[in-house]
C-alpha cells in the first residue's frame, strides 16, 4: 500500500555512522531499523542495492517569493520546494522579513499563508528582526511561545532597509538568549558597502564588477568578528549564514576555538552556501551583463579561485557546520533593472535544486570528506542547531520519513534547460555531478521515484521549531510548546532540552 515502504539492501547513512541495513516505513514514520525484518503484505519494496539511504537534506537557507529590492524571487513555495525534492532536499526553512517597522508576528502569518497549499517538503520560519522596541521583543516571545519560532536573522547590511545598529543587535541577541532562540547574523558591514557604492559609481564602475568591489572580503570579516564579540558579551549563540570568504570564516573560526578553548564548547555556528563552494567570481567566463548579474548575491561571490576548496576544508574539519543555498531567485529581466547601476541588481542566486550534487561533488567525489560528514553538513547539523532533531536529519526508528535514496554511480550534467526551478539561469550551469537522487521519500510519500519527479502541492507541513530551553513567559516556565495555528498538521511538540552545544560532539 502507499503508505508502508520497505528501503531494502542499501547502507545507512547518519553524520555518526554508516550500516548495512534495511529501512520500513509506515504512515510516514520510520518504524524499524536492521536486516531481516518482518513486514506486512502488500508493503512496497524499494530496492536500494549500491546505494546510500541517507536523511534527506534540511536547506537552512531559502527565500521563496521574496520581495526584495523592488522585485519579487521567481520561485515560490511550489516551484521552490518541488526543485528542492528533485534534488534530495526534504525541508526548508525559509524567511519571513518584515520591513522596519512591520509586525513580525504580520510578516510570520504572511509567510504562512504563501507558504501554505504550496509546500510540496516541509518547512521551517526564521524571522527578521529589521527595528528594535519593546513591542518588537514582545513579538518575539510570542513568535516562540505560540509559533514555533526558535530563530530571528538581523542585518548588519542593507542599510535603511533592513540594516540594524550595534545597540539593536545586542538587544536581540540579548532577548533570544532569553527566549532560547538562535540569533542569525548576515554579516556585512552596510555603512562601509553603501560609501564604498557611492565612490564607485562616482567613478563610473556601475556594472555587475562594482557589486564585489563595493564589499571585499574585509567588509565581511569585520561584522563576524563585531557579531562574535557581540554574542560574546552578551552569552548568546550566534549563527553567521553565508560565510562567503576566506577572511570571514577565519574569524568565525578563531572566536568558535577561543569559546572552546575557554568553555570547553562553543555555542557559534557558521553557515556557508552551494554557491559559495560550487563557484567563484570569474571575470574571464562572466562574458556578458546578464551572466554576471545573475552571479550576483550579498556577500559576494569572491575573485579568489581558492575561496571554494578553503570552504569545503573548513566544513569538512567542523570550523562551519552547515550548508544553505540562500535561494533568491530573479530573472534575467528582473536583475535588468540594475544596468547602469550595480546597487540596483537584486541580489540572489539559485541552489535550492543543486545544493545536494554541489556538496556531494566537490566534498564527497573530491574526497574532502565522507558521507556521514556530507549528512552532517546538508541536513543532521541544521537539524540539531534548530531543534528538531532526531525527528529530523536523521534515519532512525520514530524520525520523519524524509530520505534521500542515493545513486552514488549515477551522474547529470546541471543546467537551466532541465533544472526544475523557476528561474530563467543556472550558475552551475554545465557543471558535471556524480551522485543523483534516484528515490526522495517525503513524509513517506516517494515524491523521487526511479528519478522521476511525483511531487504534491500542499503536502509538506509547518515544522515548528522548539526554543532551546525551558523559558519564562508571563512570570511562567514553560516546558512546552503549544502552537496555536490553525493547521491541521500542528500537535503540542515536547520540548526537547538538548543545548545546541550537542553539535560539536
Ligand atoms: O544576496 C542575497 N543573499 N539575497 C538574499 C537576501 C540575503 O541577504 O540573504
Ligand atoms: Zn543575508
Ligand atoms: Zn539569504
Ligand atoms: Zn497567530
């Protein structure tokens, strides 16, 4: 029947281990684990000799439908999860951006509802924080008390847009330590790329060039290490999405190793995208205006051919800890409306679809590391670090059949032409991949089967995400996470107390 499945001779894969081992599914559960099991009739059996049965991906990192920089991303919760699925990504967690001044609970119902009856994978919310008040912290102890919010991104960029002050990143960061929440950081110094922009195009450098000039690998390193101290002096976690340099991820690095070395652990993480490691700024092949504006994304790709294998080494040694696409996907004829001036090409790139094929290739195929760490990085870190493992990011008896079944001996060649994203290019494109999705379980539902792509609008499910730790709403602590929407989907979810810490281990 459609709802139990047996994954018959393949090898496990979990970021500790690897097994010989079969997997049986039923009601979108896993609900055994080992050889020789004892099924029902009638169970569906997928025949995965040679093949790597591994969580399917967790993409931290996605903006579905954004409006941003006067245009709204081409992929939406549909075309941007169902490219997800085909290339073995089984969850996203997108993020509701209010403007300044928005309600951020407004812009979390907002995301819920593009987001619902289009999911084809599950999905996670983090949210924007773009202005500080007291109504603000308000919003985000309801977010986590009743929504099922454990994570706020702020801006160190974008200024008059979503940047924030020093002052208003110390309050969040000091009001999601409070909350149990994870502060993300997108690190740039925005006063530094908006005069440097300014002096650029004084100059008359006003192509797609300007956009990295505009913001070198210093400009980065700066806000990590400023983010780092920050975090540091007011004893939260901090989480850096998109590390895109050598000189940022550094920095990460050392404060991550000086909290180990003072603590005995750390609680930052760093996030770095397929883009990042699958390609880098090259003037040469960047022949004309539309290819590298297509290229273009904050923090930029860097002219330094080395930034992608540093990356991958920096992954692969646990100094960053997990892998984004950052999908924000324009047209051709959207990233148009900055000809004449770099500053006005909407910034985003694809890898929603490719993430899995990127990392799989220039990680495990380039023998930087191994499969367990692969599944570390693309799903279990991301898993753990927003708290929804072992539900999530995982195969293990009571997980979420959500599985990537995968054909190590299989190969495609990435391109727009095929990609199944709604976008108009692909910055991997012609890229040769070796390893292929040949069966996506999501939910229990074979939404990849044999290659070919079944997906069902609607099917994927508001994943809510539990603080990290006990908290204290209204003078009350609360040891559980009751979320009020309406959905269907939504129980009570136990609180898991497992401090992010549990990472590194
Ligand atoms: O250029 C990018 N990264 N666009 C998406 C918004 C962001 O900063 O993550
Ligand atoms: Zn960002
Ligand atoms: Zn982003
Ligand atoms: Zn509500």
């Amino acid at each position: 029947s459609q709802n139990r499945i047996l994954i018959k001779n393949g090898k496990i894969v979990n970021a500790d281990k690897m097994v010989d081992s079969d997997v049986y599914i039923e009601d979108g559960v896993i609900k055994m684990v080992g050889c020789n099991l004892i099924i029902p009739g009638g169970t569906r059996v997928i025949d995965a000799t040679s093949m790597l049965v591994m969580p399917g991906g967790i993409d931290p990192h996605t903006h579905l439908e954004l409006e941003f920089m006067g245009a709204v991303s081409v992929d939406d919760f549909y075309q941007g999860t169902k490219a997800a699925i085909a290339g073995g990504t089984t969850m996203i967690i997108d993020f509701a951006l209010p403007s300044k001044g928005e309600s951020l609970l407004d812009a979390y119902h907002k995301w819920r509802t593009r987001a619902t009856n289009k999911v084809c994978c599950d999905y996670a919310l983090h949210i924007g924080v773009t202005s500080w008040s007291d109504e603000v912290k308000r919003e985000m102890e309801e977010l986590c008390r009743l929504h099922g919010v454990n994570s706020f991104k702020m801006f160190m960029a974008y200024k008059g847009v979503f940047m924030v002050t020093d002052s208003e990143l110390y309050n969040s960061f000091e009001a999601c330590k409070e909350l149990g929440a994870i502060p993300m950081v997108h690190a740039e110094n925005g006063d530094i790329v908006f005069e440097n922009s300014k002096r650029l195009l004084k100059s008359g450098i006003n192509g797609p060039d300007g956009h990295g000039l505009s913001r070198p690998e210093e400009v980065e390193a700066e806000a990590v290490n400023r983010a780092c101290t920050l975090s540091n002096q007011v004893g939260s976690p901090l989480y850096v999405v998109h590390v895109m340099s050598k000189a940022a991820a550094e920095v990460l690095a050392k404060h991550r190793a000086e909290q180990i070395k003072q603590y005995g652990n750390t609680k930052i993480y760093g996030e770095t995208l397929a883009a990042a490691v699958g390609t880098h700024w090259d003037e040469n092949k960047l022949t004309c205006w539309h290819d590298a504006a297509a290229h273009v994304l904050s923090p930029p790709l860097r002219a330094d051919p080395d930034t992608p294998n540093f990356l991958l080494n920096m992954l692969a040694s646990d100094k960053l800890q997990t892998t984004g696409s950052d999908n924000a996907t324009f047209n051709k004829d959207q990233k148009s409306a900055g000809k004449g001036d770099f500053t006005k090409i909407p910034n985003g790139v694809n890898g929603v679809e490719d993430r899995m094929s990127i990392i799989w290739e220039k990680g495990v195929v380039s023998e930087l590391f191994d499969p367990c760490r692969f599944v570390a990085i693309t799903s279990a870190n991301a898993a753990k670090i927003f708290n929804i493992y072992p539900r999530k990011g995982c195969i293990d008896v009571g997980s979420d059949a959500d599985i990537v079944v995968w054909n190590p001996k299989g190969k495609r060649i990435i391109s727009a032409k095929t990609h199944h994203q709604a976008v108009d290019y692909n910055i991997f494109e012609g890229m040769e991949c070796h390893g292929i999705p040949e069966y996506v379980l999501v939910g229990g539902r074979v939404c990849v089967d044999e290659g070919q792509l079944k997906v069902v609008q609607g099917h994927g499910k508001y994943v809510p995400t539990p603080t990290h730790s006990e908290f204290v709403y209204n003078n009350e602590k609360v040891s559980e996470i009751e979320v009020v929407d309406e959905s269907k989907e939504i129980k009570a979810l136990k609180l898991q107390i497992s401090p992010p810490s549990s990472v590194i281990s």
